[in-house]
C-alpha cells in the first residue's frame, strides 16, 4: 500500500510546488502498480475530490509552512 501522504511530501520536497511535482505525481497514477486505487481511498478517507486531492494537500502543506515563518518572524526572529 501506497503512503500518498508520504509521497506528496516527498515530491513537495523534491520538486517544490511547481509543474515538476504534477508531471510526477500524474505518472504515479498511471505507472506505479496499485497507486491509483491508494490515491482513491487517501482522498475518500480524507474529504478530497480524486481530481484535486493531491493540490489541495500540497496547498494545505505550503499554507501551513508560511503561516510557521510568518509567526517566526512576528515574534522577531530575523533570518
């Protein structure tokens, strides 16, 4: 069983959030045996659409990353 959690992770990890990370992601459901039918249940169990499950995720990791770094510097801590 496919960790889609995990993966979108690892793939926001290595291709950021840019076209890379979708070029990936779509080969995934198509190539890797058994993804597809994990991504199906990831998004049941988890309230997303099979369309834009994995996006809404990844904008939900990068919202939460900002939303860290802008309390980080409210408090006064420069980099």
């Amino acid at each position: 069983m496919n960790d889609i959690s995990e993966i979108l992770r690892e793939l926001l990890d290595r291709y950021s959030n840019t076209p890379e990370l979708d070029q990936e992601f779509e080969r995934m459901r198509r190539e890797v045996d058994g993804f597809e039918d994990d991504y199906a249940a990831w998004c049941e169990d988890n309230g997303y659409s099979i369309k834009d499950g994995y996006l809404d995720f990844i904008n939900e990791i990068v919202e939460s990353q900002d939303s860290y770094w802008d309390n980080y510097q409210e408090f006064g801590n420069n980099i």
